[in-house]
C-alpha cells in the first residue's frame, strides 16, 4: 500500500477538522485561533518563496522581524516579491535590498501603518534621512542612496495600486496617466554635481597591486584581485564565473594565453590563473 505524503496527511487533517468544528459548534474564539495559525503557515510559505536563493538569512530574519514590519506589511512584500520574480527575475541582490529598504520605511512611518495608506510626506521623511551636511559629505555620495532607494519605492507602489496589471512598463504608463498613487507623484531623481564620487587618489596604482600580490599568499584571493584588475567587471560577474568560462589554449608560435569568453587575460593575470585553475580539487 502506498503511503500518503506529509502534505496530503494535513490536507486531509485540516478538511476533517473543520468540517468536525462546524458540526460540534465550535465556539468562534476557537476558530479565530485557527485562523490566526493558518495566517502564520501562509506567512512562513511566502517568506520561504520570497527568499529562496539566499544563503543567509537576513532577508527571511528582517520578513518575520515584528519590530521593523507587521505581519501585514511583511505577507504585502512578499507578494511583491515573489509577483517580480514572476515578472523579471530580479537579481538576488536587488530584491534584498528591496526588502531591505521597504522595511526601512515601514519602521520609520510606524509599523501599524499599512503601505497602501502612505503618504507623499511619509516617503519624503525616508528618503531625507539619506541627506548628509556639505561638510560630512562634500561629493555628495547620499545622492546615490537617495536615488537608489526612491527606484525601489517606486516600482513598489506603481505594483501596490495596480497590482492586476502584469506588465511594469504598463503600470508606469497608467501611473502617469492618472497621477497614481499619490504617495509618490512629483518626487523625482536628484542630480549630483560632481561627473564621479571618486578621485584620482581612490583608485590602486601598479606599485599598489604589487605589494598586494607580494604580501597576500591565498591563490584564490590573488587570482579574484588581478581579474578585477584586467576585467574591469562588477564583483557579482567575477564570482559568478564557471571554470569553463576561462579557457586555456596554446598556439604556437606564439605562448600560452588564457581567455575569458572570447577575450585575452593579460600580465600578471595569466599566471595567477593558470596557477590557481590548475590547483582546484
């Protein structure tokens, strides 16, 4: 005889109590208790497909923290949450700081205070505590945390108020069409007047890589720095490399060369690499 799997032994348990419960009169404070269990496993499932993916578990911690978000504010973030990845597949590093920011501003305005009540103002006090004075922050470097937070809120609400509507361009085209919502209209992305937040001096010199190189032993963190290096690519695009992405190849006459989807790696690369690739398990 075949046995019945966890999930269907509760289905079958929850459908014969209920219909038990109905049948005895169960008195409604009991009934309140049962609604309030099946709300906390509803919850406990969306934070599980909000934040699969993760190997830490800050997201799913800030989702069940009742200091910074109410039981309803966290199920209305995990339903966006979960509605983007349906919709583009966000990278894991955004939706954590979607989640992160959100709760920002739940716990700033007050957690009794649902997101779809917000006001313009309330989304104006979050996003000036990125303000710093001229003499904290001369190159105006708030001004990308400002931007990068008001990005997020954003999209968020535009979902919030047309949460039927599949396609984000053509919420923001219904958003602007009938100036909703109204906690975000009018707020627009701020202007740095600096080209760049970083000087001359912020960035290593040659003499800098080599002392690195010198006094660093680990083949794996002087492999990761001289990529950096000759790539130029975001970290989260280096660690997301495959071995196969690096090929090996000798062409003679000229002398061995590594390449990385198609282009060269250059010196001091090309040894780190071949050294480190040959040395994994």
């Amino acid at each position: 005889m075949a046995r019945r799997s966890n999930k269907s032994v509760a289905e079958i348990l929850n459908t014969s109590i209920s219909s038990e419960a109905a049948k005895a009169h169960v008195p409604s404070c009991l009934l309140f208790r049962n609604d309030v269990v099946d709300d906390d496993i509803m919850l406990e499932e969306k934070v599980s497909l909000a934040t699969e993916g993760y190997t830490d578990k800050f997201c799913a911690l800030v989702l069940k923290d009742r200091s910074r978000l109410s039981k309803e504010g966290s199920l209305t973030i995990c339903d966006y949450i979960i509605a983007m990845k349906r919709e583009i597949n966000p990278r894991r590093s955004y939706k954590q700081n979607t989640i992160q920011f959100l709760s920002e501003l739940s716990r700033a305005v007050g957690i009794e205070k649902k997101f779809i009540d917000m006001a313009r103002d309330d989304v104006l006090c979050y996003l000036d505590k990125c303000r710093k004075p001229e003499d904290e922050d001369p190159l105006h470097k708030w001004i990308g945390s400002y931007n990068s937070k008001l990005v997020v809120l954003l999209r968020f609400f535009k979902w919030l108020h047309y949460p039927n509507v599949d396609d984000p361009r053509r919420r923001s085209e219904l958003s602007a069409l009938e100036r909703k919502p109204d906690c975000i209209m009018g707020i627009k992305r701020l202007k740095r007047k600096e080209i760049s937040c970083y000087k001359p001096s912020d960035l290593w010199t040659q003499e800098d890589d080599l002392v690195f190189l010198k006094w660093v032993t680990n083949k794996r963190d002087r492999c990761y720095h001289t990529m950096a290096r000759d790539l130029s690519a975001r970290p989260h695009e280096i660690l997301n490399l495959k071995i196969k992405d690096v090929c090996h190849f000798v062409l003679p006459p000229r002398d061995p060369q590594l390449y990385f989807l198609g282009w060269p790696l250059l010196f001091p690369l090309l040894p780190l690499a071949y050294l480190y690739l040959h040395n994994l398990p």
